[in-house]
C-alpha cells in the first residue's frame, strides 16, 4: 500500500532538538484551563509561571530528547466517572473522562480506545517518519497509566495495551494518521474502478470525484446503488477493522439511498447495517434537506431551550 512519506527534510527537522522558543509557543496555545496533572496544577499554572519554571522544563525536554523518554509519572491519568442519568448504579451508567445513489454513513466504534498501537507504528514506519520521532510516540502511548478517583483519591494503576487517551492533544494527529489507511484504501479501489465516488463539475468544467469524507468515529462513503460496490466495501472495512483493531458500529450505521433505489434492504444486509433516509444530520448539520427548511433548525431550538433551562437552576 502506498501511503503518503515525508520528504528528507521533513524528517530531518522533527527530529531536532526542542527549543525554548517552540516549547513556549506550545504551551502559550493551550487551553490554560484544561487537563490539570496529578498535582492539581492546570496548563494556567504553567503559563503564568513560565519565567520560574522554563529552566526544569527545558531540560525535561533535553532529556527527553537525549534519552527517548522521561518519568513514567509524567504520563499518568486520573479517570473520574461521570452519570450519564440521575441515580446511577451500574457501570454502564457512567461516562468515563479523560468524547449516488447511496450514502454509506458509518459510525467507528470507540475509535480512541480501541486502535492498535502496532498499527500505528507501522503507518508511521510506512510514511517515512524517523526512527527517533517513532521511538518518542512509542514511549509517550506505552507507558501511559490509569487510576480511578475514588473520593478524590486514587486506587491503584494500571496500564493498557491498545487505544489512545482522549484530551491529550497529541493523539488526534495519531488518529487521523491511522485513518489515512482506510482513505488511501477507497481511493484505490475509487481509481480501480469498484466504487464509484461522486462526481462533481466545478468551475470552468473541472470535474471533481468525491468518495468519502472522514472526520474522526464520523465517516461518509459515497457509491452506487450496486451491489458489488457494497461487496467491495465490505472488504475493506472488514481488512480496515483487522489490520487497526478498530471496529464499524453497525448498529449507528445506515445506508441512506439517494432517490429512489431498488433492493435497498438486501444492499443493506450485504453492509449489514440498517436503511436511512435523507435528510440525515452529519457533523450535526442537516445533509440532503433545503437549505430553507423551517425543520433544519428543530435541533438548533431544541439546544437552545437546554442551554436556557439551565440557567433556570
């Protein structure tokens, strides 16, 4: 499989030392408010107090360079259960923090618990990155620990073997890196002629194929209403799901027709998923209605009575 590689030059420069300069930078853009460490002290903390404390942090960076890791301690979490509903009992009850034809609308099933660390490494291998950089990732996602707050005190730690923690800002570029995979997948089989893809015509006639957008556990594939595209489909996720660890949620996934389409219910049964209709909500905008549809703002009203109704207690 091809994927897309750094060229010499992007190695080269990811793999030079930190400077003061970028490790300020950095931490000048977070959010000061968020994702206090274990010694209660937020990202604010850090920022108001950078002159102070920029030498111990520097030369954590230093030392993480020259070493390829740093105190296991640093990489820890905390996890605090929050009730998903009044009375909560079971563990399921809670939510733990750290969240054309046919329009395929696919749901990835906990996609930062469960993809495979191996597999990431892999891609990055396939893309070019260095072997210091991909020692750095290694280390950061392997030695992370896990503690649950019980009464605001921690019980013990444990670690995991799969999966990445929510919150941390690293991770995203990791996920979207892994997700690569399966874009470079539909595109191959778009280019080889088993699924179709949408086309589109822009300005001065410059035609467009348009097979798939993704963004995050929210993936739209665009195709024919053939049965043998869906075959095809089916394999890919199958080999995605495999190769990732990464698993298709067929219960939140439809197959929405685009017009009127016949068999749709076997094509669904080929996905093995359910049928939709449109219009659908992607990204939480309305997708397939008019765009002065008075119902496309229902759920805009519906967020704004929560938001009121809360500033009533």
């Amino acid at each position: 499989m091809h994927l897309n590689r750094l060229n010499s030059r992007e190695v080269e420069v990811l793999g030079l030392p930190f400077t003061e300069e970028e490790i300020y930078s950095a931490l000048m853009e977070m959010n000061g408010d968020k994702a206090p460490g274990s010694n209660g002290f937020t990202v604010a903390f850090w920022q108001a107090c950078w002159d102070f404390v920029k030498e111990e942090i520097v030369n954590l960076f230093k030392e993480f360079y020259d070493q390829r890791s740093f105190s296991k301690s640093l990489n820890t979490t905390f996890l605090v259960l929050i009730p998903k509903k009044g009375g909560a009992e079971d563990l399921g009850d809670f939510r733990p923090i750290s969240l054309l034809g046919l329009i395929c609308k696919l749901d990835i099933e906990k996609v930062y618990d469960n993809i495979n660390w191996n597999f990431l490494m892999k891609v990055l291998l396939k893309m070019g990155f260095g072997s210091r950089w991909m020692e750095w990732i290694w280390w950061c996602i392997s030695t992370a620990k896990f503690s649950v707050l019980v009464n605001g005190v921690p019980i013990g730690f444990f670690s995991n073997t799969k999966g990445l923690r929510q919150g941390d800002p690293l991770y995203p570029y990791l996920f979207v890196l892994g997700m690569e995979v399966l874009s470079t997948l539909i595109r191959r089989v778009v280019g080889g002629g088993f699924l179709s893809g949408y086309r589109l015509r822009g300005r001065g006639g410059v035609e467009m194929i348009v097979s798939h957008f993704l963004f995050v556990d929210d993936t739209i594939i665009f195709c024919e209403a053939r049965k043998e595209q869906l075959t095809t489909l089916s394999w890919i996720l199958a080999w995605f799901e495999a190769s990732s660890g990464l698993r298709i949620n067929l219960v939140k996934s439809v197959l929405i027709p685009v017009g009127e389409v016949e068999e749709i219910e076997e094509m669904a049964v080929e996905l093995e998923c359910r049928v939709g209709s449109l219009p659908t909500v992607y990204l939480g905008l309305p997708l397939g209605a008019h765009h002065k549809a008075i119902f496309m703002w229902d759920g805009v009203e519906e967020r704004m009575r929560r938001r009121l109704a809360q500033w009533k207690r």
